[in-house]
C-alpha cells in the first residue's frame, strides 16, 4: 500500500479547467494500482514564482504527517524554481511527478532547470508573438481578419519558434545532449529518450527521425 497526497495549481481563477486536467492525470494513474491510496487533495490558485503557497505548504506538511507522498501531474505544477525543487528533495518529503515516470537526479535536474527557463522566458515570448501579430495587421477577436501571403509567411516562422521553444522538444534536447557524448547512433537515443518517458511535441514516442529533428533543429553535435 502506497499514500498518496494529491497537489494541483493554476495560476489564475479562468484556468479551473487545468484542474480539471491535472486532477484526472492524477487519479487515472492511480487507480492503475489498487494498492494506491488517495489521502487527501490540495488545490491552489497561486503564480508559479511564488513559492511561498499556502495549500503547498499544507500538503508537504499532511505528507510527513500521513509519510506519503506528494503527488503532481506536471512538475512545474510544483515549482519553476530549480533552487525551491531541489530544497524540497533534499527536506526528505517524496514527490512524483507523473512527467518524470522515471525519477532520478539527472531527469529532475534537466526538467527542474527547463521549468525555471520556461518561467523566466513565457512572458517574453508572448510579448512577442502579440507584437507579431499587430505587425501583420491582424487583430485579436476579429472573426473577419484577411490573412495575406506575407502573414502566412509569418505564422509557418512563429510555428518553427514554438517546436524550438516547445517544453517536449527541449526536454528531449537537453537529454540528447547528454547522450551523444556517448552515442550517434540515432535508434539507440530514441530507446533511450522513451525508456525514459520522454516524448516529442506531440506526445508520441521518439525513433530515429524524430531524434534527427531535434538534432537539427537544436544544432546538437557529438
């Protein structure tokens, strides 16, 4: 029998349907196990760069209390703090994040460090794709907006960002980086990249092809 204490966060009231989806994530793993047992549940409406969190902190409290562990369906659900994550590890309190199916020091690094990048580069990154957007003439809510050639031209170049910025493929770069240090061989880091529960950016496994995109498309070498 495993313990479990389920912890869940959006950053604004409007997103009640990410709770939805981190709380399903949760409960459908665990009920993967009948031995699993759902304690108790902590729901947080609360920014990301604070980490100073009321039901947070309640949970890691409850899981000392009951010894179980903290549950998460993403792992900057938790924090985008490299520093804050890393602390928490070392306090003694498990966690599982249902992105990381295969924990260890090296993937909590890698994740913990693309969540912190994430943070600090979401806002940017918005500003710019706004800024784009006005550039082109387009305006936001206008269900009749002309869409030129030159605008297309723009939209197939914001689409090559968001695969370069896409959390899956960066997750997946940092890894590869790390693995043609001692192997080119493209099959061989796709086995790899999905034994540990890496995925592209649409979800699905890796295999060669997709490994030789990220290759490119991040400039990796040996």
């Amino acid at each position: 029998m495993k313990k479990y204490i389920a912890y869940y966060r959006v950053s604004t009231n409007k997103q009640s349907l990410g709770l939805d989806v981190q709380r399903n994530s949760v409960l459908s793993y665990l009920n993967n196990d009948n031995t699993n047992i759902l304690i108790s549940e902590f729901v947080e409406k609360e920014s990301g760069k604070n980490n100073n969190r009321i039901q947070l902190s309640n949970a890691i409290a409850e899981c000392k209390k009951q010894n179980a562990t903290l549950i998460i369906a993403k792992l900057d659900r938790l924090s985008r703090n490299v520093g804050f994550i890393f602390n928490l590890k070392e306090s003694g309190v498990d966690f599982f994040a249902l992105d990381i199916p295969n924990f260890s020091t090296l993937t909590l690094g890698i994740f913990s460090t693309i969540a912190q990048s994430e943070r600090e580069t979401i806002s940017q990154r918005t500003k710019v794709a706004l800024e784009a957007k006005k550039k082109n003439g387009f305006k936001l809510g206008a269900p009749n907006a002309q869409f030129t050639d030159e605008m297309r031209e723009k939209a197939i170049i914001i689409n090559k960002e968001k695969a370069y910025n896409n959390e899956n493929n960066k997750r997946a770069k940092a890894m590869i980086e790390i693995l043609l240090k001692n192997t080119s061989n493209c099959s061989r880091i796709a086995r790899t990249l999905n034994e540990n529960g890496f995925v592209t950016s649409r979800g699905k496994q890796f295999d060669c092809k997709s490994v030789k995109l990220i290759i490119a498309r991040y400039n990796l070498t040996a």
